[in-house]
C-alpha cells in the first residue's frame, strides 16, 4: 500500500490541519463519503521526505493524476511551471470558485497548470459539487 510507512501520528496530524479536505481541489472526505490520502508533494521518487511539511491530505483523484509530477504545462501560456504547494502556497492566491461554486477556475500559471493536470473540474466532481452547492455546504468558506 502506498504511504504504509508514514507513522499513524504523521497521518493524523496532516488530516486534521487539512480538516478533512483535499488540499488540492478542497474537496471534503465528509461529503464525498471517501477518505483522502497523504501525498508527499515532492515525491519520494524526488528526493521528497516524509515530513509534515512535505505532505498535505489529497482526494484519490488528484493524487492519482499527480503522481510523480511536480510541474506541468499551464494550459493559456505554455510554459512548464510547479504545481501548487499546499504547504507554501496559499490556495485562494492560486484558484477561486466559479459564480456557481462548482467548477475551480485558475487564477495563474500554477493555478491553470494544477487545475488541468489533476483534473479538479471533471464532470463526476462538478456534478458532486452541484450537489453540495444545492445544500448550502460547498464551497468552503474558509479559502
């Protein structure tokens, strides 16, 4: 199992200081009933550590479409750019919510290129997203 090595303590304390939601579409595992998963965000493979301040709590989605990736072509521009870092970026700097608050739009290079790499607007999830929208519990007000 990926990230069986990282200590129950280390793994507790990265889902409560993300809350229970993805750090990388904000999506939360209590409404989408599926717990998130601890990603290095520079990769072992990198030369990442396992350390607090390289993890962050990610959905099955983005961190199945990271991967190994640390940068990826912003879609407007062209340009080769780092994907967004939980840990020294802020989100809201990066990313906002669509006037309907279902589709996540970006606001940079870093933004676009993370939005389309980890596909944070797929139908299932903007569908999702409709949903929570539709009950008053989404967006995330704190972002």
């Amino acid at each position: 199992m990926a990230g069986a090595d990282i200590p129950d303590a280390l793994r507790d304390f990265v889902r409560e200081r993300a809350r229970g939601r993805c750090e990388y579409c904000l999506t939360s595992e209590a409404l989408s009933g599926i717990r998130c998963q601890t990603d290095h965000i520079t990769p072992r493979s990198r030369g990442g550590a396992t350390t607090a301040d390289n993890l962050c709590l990610a959905c099955a989605a983005c961190n199945g479409y990271k991967h190994a990736r640390t940068h990826a072509s912003d879609p407007e521009s062209g340009a080769e750019v780092p994907l967004f870092d939980p840990r020294r970026q802020r989100w809201n700097e990066h990313f906002a919510w669509s006037a309907d608050g279902t589709e996540v739009t970006g606001l940079t290079p870093i933004g676009r290129a993370t939005i389309a790499t980890l596909k944070m607007n797929d139908p299932l999830i903007v569908g999702a997203r409709s949903l929570w929208v539709g009950m008053g519990v989404h967006p995330p007000r704190d972002k």
